[in-house]
C-alpha cells in the first residue's frame, strides 16, 4: 500500500486539471504563496497550505506526466521502505521549501511537483550510494546522470521557463537527507 504517494498523485491530476493547467485563474491564485511578488499572502492570512499548493499545480501535460511518473517511480519505493509518515513528512518539507526558493527568486506564478521530484530523486540517490542493500536497485544507474544532466539543461534556458530554484532546493534537500539517514543507517547496523 502506498496511500500517501497516490493521495499525491490523485491531488497533482485534480488541481491541475480544476485549473485547467493553471489558465483558470480564480482557483489558480487560491493555490499560489502569493498574489504578487511582494508579500507572503500564505503566512500573512495565514493560509499555510499555500506553501504547498503550488507543487501540485502543473502547467502542461508532459510536466504533468514526467513529475507524476517520477513521483509513482521513487515515491511508491521510499514509501514502502520507509513508510508513509516519512514519504508525506519529504514530501511536505521539500514542498514547502523548494516552493519558497522559487518565490523568492522568480515570484508567484509557478507550479509543479519537479522541487519534490528532485528531492525524492537525492534521496534516493545518497541511499543508493551508501545504503545499496536497500536502495540500490530502485532506478538504473543511467537515470542518475540523466537526471543530473536534465537538471543541467534545465538551467540553461534551452526549454523555456523552469523552476530551477525549486528543482535545486528540491535536489539539495534531498541529498542532505539522504546523506544523513544513510549514516544514521550504517551506524545501527
């Protein structure tokens, strides 16, 4: 059973597509941190849930469908290791933090679950390296650079406007994550 990682599945396709893709903008702008780029509507009508919308609010099919595989794909993995307190405890944190990374850079008008992705991919990615009995065959040894160089080709503007920031505090967040768990594992053991 991987209950908390289908409820986030479920939640990604509802939002985004009762936003129509974010185009529906009286519901979209419910969803944002903010109205505008200067004050965190979220903490200041405290509206917390704010600072996690956004990750599921996408902006075009194929984000949808690449942010949602990866998020069966790993989610599904660290969920049934770990348990699902944790997977939803990653999955708010990296939310929460990757989402205001963004904001502060770039302002409100974003979405998408990629700052998660990116933390669920470190994590796994550290466990992998460090914790192989139990991580090691969750993805191919080829994703992880293919992963790496994505996030790469994402900074280069080549593909339009991404949430870089979101995707490297998601991938940051991830790592230490990973890092540090793989040491309190090999530690126990």
């Amino acid at each position: 059973m991987i209950p908390v990682t289908l409820s986030l599945i479920v939640a990604s396709l509802f939002l985004t597509l009762l936003t129509n893709f974010g185009s529906n903008s009286p519901i979209l702008v419910n969803l944002l941190i903010s109205t505008t780029s200067v004050s965190l509507d979220a903490i200041d009508k405290f509206e917390l849930w704010r600072l996690v919308t956004p990750a599921f609010v996408h902006f075009s099919i194929y984000h949808l469908i690449f942010n949602l595989l990866w998020v069966l794909i790993m989610g599904r993995a660290i969920e049934q290791i770990e348990g699902s307190i944790f997977i939803g405890l990653i999955f708010v944190v990296s939310a929460i933090i990757s989402n205001l990374a963004e904001f502060f850079v770039s302002g409100p008008l974003f979405g998408g679950m990629s700052g998660v992705v990116y933390a669920l991919f470190g994590y796994i990615w550290m466990q992998s390296r460090f914790n192989p009995f139990i991580y090691g065959r969750i993805l191919p040894p080829a994703i992880f650079p293919l992963m790496l160089i994505w996030f790469a080709v994402c900074w280069t503007g080549w593909i339009g406007e991404i949430a870089n920031y979101a995707h490297t505090a998601g991938l940051v967040i991830g790592v230490v994550w990973g890092r540090i768990k793989s040491l309190k594992s090999v530690r126990r053991t």
